[in-house]
C-alpha cells in the first residue's frame, strides 16, 4: 500500500454504487456533482465515519463507553486514513451561554488581559480605585451601628476544587476552632471529607464579635489575621441579616467606602458567579410577560376570554375577580379590549395595588358571599406562578406567554458592575466585545501601554489578534464577540470551526468539509480558498464537498459524483484534474463549467402581486433600523 494516498475499495454506502477510489495525500481535494448524487455519502458516511470508528476503537475500553459504538460503513476496506476532522454546518449549538468569542477561545485571552493589565474603577463614582490599608479597613467596620453582631471570616479557598484536608488540619493546629464549608459551618476539630471534583468554598471563622466601645484592638487584630490567612482578604457577616461584606487589602474606592476583590480571570467570566451578573445570572436577557401574549385578540372582552391565560379552563375563581375588577375600574360589560382605557387596561394586567376590591358570589347553596381582597394582576400572577412551578412543563406552559428580553440590570452585558468597571484602553470588555471582530482586531493593534503593561499583555495581544486574524481571512470580520453561538447561520458556524483547526497549528489531518462557501459573498471567496490551501500547504489533506466554480478550480483534484441523483448516481463520473474535468463529456459539471451547457436567462420576470410584506425598524445583531419590502 502507498503511503501517500488514501485508498477507498468498495464503498456501497447509500446510493453508492461499489466506488473504488484512489485520493493522494495532502492535496485540496473537491467532491462536487449534483445534489443527492452521492458526494457526502462518500466523503462524511463512508471515509470520516472510518476514521472516526477506527480512531474509538483505539481507545481503552473505559473511554469508548462514553463516546459509544460506530456502526462500521458498507465499505470493503480504506486504507491510509489520518486522524479525520469533520468541519461540516451544523449550527454551534444551542447553548445560550456560547459566544462567537467563547467557542474561539478569544475570550479566554481578553479575560486573562483584563485581569492583568486593566485598570479598575469604581462601578458606583467611576473613580479609579487603590489598594487600601488595614487600619483602613478596620475603620469602615466600626462604622457599623452600635449592637450590630458579625463575624470576622477569612476566606480561604473561593470555588476551588480539592480536598483540602492538610489546610483544614493546618487550620486546627493554629488554634481555629470553626470554619464555614460551603456555607456550613462545621468544627476543625472533626473530620471534614470534601468530593475533590467539586468546587469548595472555605471561610475560617476568626472572630465573633458585637460592635460596641472597647473593642477597637480585638478587631484589628482579628481583621490582621483574616487578612494574612486570606491573601489580603477578609468578610464581614452581619449575623442578624447574613449580610456579606468583603473588604480586600488590594483595591478599594476611597470616596464612596467600596472594596473590590483582586482583578483574576473569573471576574470577566459570564459562566462563573465570580463575574455574572446575579440577575440573569450571566445570560444577558430574562423572561418577561409580555402583554401582547397575554392579549392576543383585543377585539374580545373581559367577558369572552381576552386575558387568555385564564381563559380556557378557567376556574369560577378567576371568572369572579375579573368581574370584581371590571366593577371597581369601572368598565361595561362586553366592551373590548382595545376600547378600554389605558389605566383600565393597567389594572387587569399589574393588579389593584395597594387598594382592595370588593368580590361578590353566590356560592353552591344560593346564599350570595361578598369579601375585600387584593388583586395581584395577571401579570404578576404569571411571573409568581412559574416561580413556583414545580415541572417543567408547567413552566413552559406559563413561558409561552413571555418573551426574552435584555436583563435589566446589566443591560444585556452578562457581567457584574464591577467587572464592566475595569477597562484596557479606556475600553470595557463588554463594549469591546460589541465591536465588530475587524474593529476589535484594530483596536488592539493600537492600544498604547506602558513598558510593564507591555511586558504583561504582549503575548496575551499576540494570541488574540492571530485568532482574529483567521476569523477576518475566512470573511467573518463582520461578527462580534458577543454574538450568541445559536443565532449563526451554518455557514458561519462551519467557518468559525475552519479559523480554529487552523490557529490549532494540526498537521498530517484529514480535513472533511461540507459547502464551506455557503453564505458567503463572491468578494470574500478568495479569502476563503486562501485559508483552505494555507491549511494544504501545512501538511493537510482536505476533501471539501462544494459547488462554487472557484473553489473547484483550485483543487489539487477534482471528484464528479454522478451522473445523476439518488439510483441514478452514486457512480465515479471523474476523478482527476480541473482541465480534465472540463473535456469529460459524461460530467455534468464539466459540460456546464465548459460552456457546453448553460442555464438561460427567462426572457419574462413574473411580476409582483399587490401584496408585500414589510419590515420596519430591524436592527437584530448588526442590521441598522433597516426598512425592506417582499
């Protein structure tokens, strides 16, 4: 067997019809044909899924349970196969904490930037903040109110995983008597066995104290030794209201009393609660009720089920506080929902407030009941009962009457105020993942820094910027960090893929692409073609199933699949050179490339009907308030 090629003998997959086939190494390779002739079926379901099985089948016995059995392809047999990567256009997943800059890694190395060479403020003054000495600290404690009890805690492990048995026990042999693990609080003296793949939190309780005169002496020096067992960090519980407050020896805001923990990659992390948001907890948005759900047809009333999520099966309850409600705003019966006046409106959906209203039924035995309540809104009762829910299909079913909308509380940036108060370059991290990937990719060019922050961030830079870089050569320099990874399209989650298998550096690979070209301009497609034969030129092999004609004129090797589709292909049309291709006479896509065969221009254009749908103020992703008719 030659070592330079890949042998495929037999290949009865699908609609193939026992291809035998011989591809050299390290080549561009194009399959092309028409749609259904058979060209994925040999490329994905016959030599990567070979690669992939014979690949499992290497690995222990205790590996391949997790990865699970591949069915071995109709093939007879294929011969000199390399590790096979797959880049085809499956979207880049579902998950809603994936960003363009976290399936790139990017991210990863803008958070170790900031955490190294960015300049903390204050996210309440702005101003930016110092370091901060013991006394300092002990000062903005005793300005506690007088009786207030707290505990002085050193917190020594933050969400690390581990054991921790020797620290526990070092712990106990300087004479601590109590620590708080993972929010309970247990004795040194016991043993404390804690799972070594989760992550722990460990609190050494220094000092239970009340604030009262006299005590001065005893606080700094419990508040010293938190500060030495803790790398320069110490906790103030309130006990009465569990209330945490933490005061680092680092940094801190002298003008509004603040303390901030030391800047560490976590705290620009949307995936760690270190850096999250608490809202939305680092998702960006929430579910909020949105009223248009709730009313989908204003032409109906009260009366005839327009509050639609107590109108289908709704109980007697809900039937007599909405008449109780009509009374007490003062509307008539069977008047639409939409002739309602706006606060009339306000009260059925966010409820009464703090007036009651007056409810009157007339119960099972005919005898009428009357009784004030407070009615909490449609609203409100939505947003309470999913709270409660305790399926998750009641929970879907109470969502279906919401809509995702930016968190107000980081506005959809993901991240704590604190972390978005840390800036490189006058610059948050937040604001520079907004930044289209060419922006960004020039804004870090340019960035001015001191010798030491160059010393620091350089190699940081350098990493970045190579993976921008092979972003902008695939034609994606219009996407921004930030860019959820579920609102790609495939051919944009297929070239993401493509930018990192080559900042990856893998040589002796085969490489299975699938159309990489799909939406993609023509402007861009040499860009394309460039990082493909870059990728060859490595020590690659690449097999690119495709039908753009420039693609199949730099291929080292062109395959026709043919010559029709379903039965009536599956066949080797033609495997050889581009010139080659364009004298067979049995390829449809050599006649068609030749000029043989051609596609004519309609000599008539439908003309469009009186109908058109319009679009009025788009602006999802990078659209600018756009207006466009169909």
């Amino acid at each position: 067997m030659a070592t330079d090629s890949i042998v495929i003998h037999g290949a009865r997959e699908h609609n193939l019809k026992n291809v035998h086939l011989e591809l050299p190494r390290d080549r561009l390779i194009v399959f092309t044909g028409i749609s259904g002739s058979g060209k994925s079926s040999l490329a994905f379901d016959t030599i990567y899924a070979e690669g992939q099985r014979r690949y499992v089948e290497s690995l222990s016995s205790y590996a391949r349970q997790f990865l699970g059995q591949m069915d071995k392809p109709d093939v007879d047999f294929v011969q000199g196969l390399s590790p096979a990567i797959s880049i085809d256009q499956k979207t880049a997943g579902h998950n809603p904490r994936s960003t363009v800059g976290t399936i790139t890694e990017i991210y990863d190395y803008l958070r170790l930037l900031y955490a190294r060479v960015g300049k903390p403020h204050c996210p309440r003054c702005g101003r930016p903040v110092a370091k901060q000495t013991p006394d300092q600290i002990v000062d903005q404690v005793r300005a506690l109110p007088e009786g207030t009890r707290f505990q002085v805690l050193a917190p020594v492990v933050r969400a690390r995983k581990g054991e921790y048995e020797k620290l526990l026990e070092d712990l106990g042999k300087k004479g601590f008597a109590r620590a708080r693990v993972d929010g309970e609080v247990k004795e040194l003296s016991e043993k404390i066995r804690l799972d070594r793949y989760y992550k722990h939190s460990i609190e050494v309780i220094v000092d239970r104290l009340v604030m009262k005169q006299g005590i001065e002496r005893r606080l700094a020096d419990s508040i010293e030794t938190a500060l030495n067992l803790a790398e320069g960090m110490v906790s103030i519980e309130l006990v009465d209201t569990s209330e945490i407050q933490i005061y680092a020896q680092h940094l801190a805001c002298m003008n509004c009393g603040l303390s901030f923990e030391e800047l560490q990659p976590k705290n620009f992390s949307f995936n760690n609660p270190y850096g999250a948001c608490p809202r939305c907890d680092g998702l960006g948005t929430h579910l909020e009720v949105d009223e248009e759900l709730v009313v989908a047809d204003p032409e109906l009333s009260v009366e005839e089920g327009a509050i639609a999520p107590w109108s289908s099966g709704r109980t007697e309850y809900f039937t007599r506080m909405l008449e109780s409600v009509r009374d007490h705003v003062k509307a008539k019966p069977k008047t639409p929902w939409r002739k309602l006046t706006k606060k009339q409106r306000d009260v059925f959906l966010h409820g009464t407030g703090d007036d009651q209203i007056y409810v009157r039924y007339r119960n099972r035995y005919g005898r009428t009941r009357a009784y004030y309540t407070y009615y909490e809104g449609v609203v409100s009762w939505l947003e309470r009962k999913r709270d409660e829910a305790e399926s998750d299909y009641q929970r879907e079913k109470i969502e279906e009457y919401m809509r995702e909308v930016p968190c107000p509380a980081c506005k959809g940036t993901r991240l704590k105020p604190e972390s978005l108060a840390v800036t490189v370059g006058e610059v948050n991290v937040s604001e520079l993942c907004r930044m289209s990937i060419a922006e960004t990719d020039k804004f870090l060019r340019s960035l001015e820094w001191t010798e030491r922050e160059h010393l620091i961030g350089d190699r940081i830079i350098k990493e970045v910027t190579s993976r921008l870089g092979f972003l902008i050569d695939v034609g994606l320099d219009y996407l921004t960090l930030e860019r959820s990874a579920a609102t790609l399209a495939g051919g944009e989650a297929q070239r993401i893929r493509l930018a990192t298998q080559i900042g990856s550096g893998l040589v002796g690979v085969l490489y299975i692409l699938d159309e990489p070209s799909v939406g993609l301009h023509q402007r861009d497609n040499h860009r394309l073609i460039e990082t493909l034969v870059r990728l060859r030129d490595i020590g690659n092999t690449l097999i690119v199933v495709e039908h753009d004609e420039a693609t199949i004129r730099t291929a080292d090797m062109v395959v026709d699949i043919g010559p029709g589709a379903g039965e009536h292909g599956g066949e080797i049309v033609h495997a050889g050179s581009f010139r080659d291709l364009l004298r067979n006479k049995k390829s449809l896509t050599g006649q068609y490339l030749a000029g043989r065969r051609s596609i004519p221009i309609p000599a008539r254009r439908r003309t469009p009907a009186d109908r058109w749908l319009t679009l009025k103020g788009a602006r999802q992703n990078n659209l600018k308030n756009i207006e466009v008719r169909f």
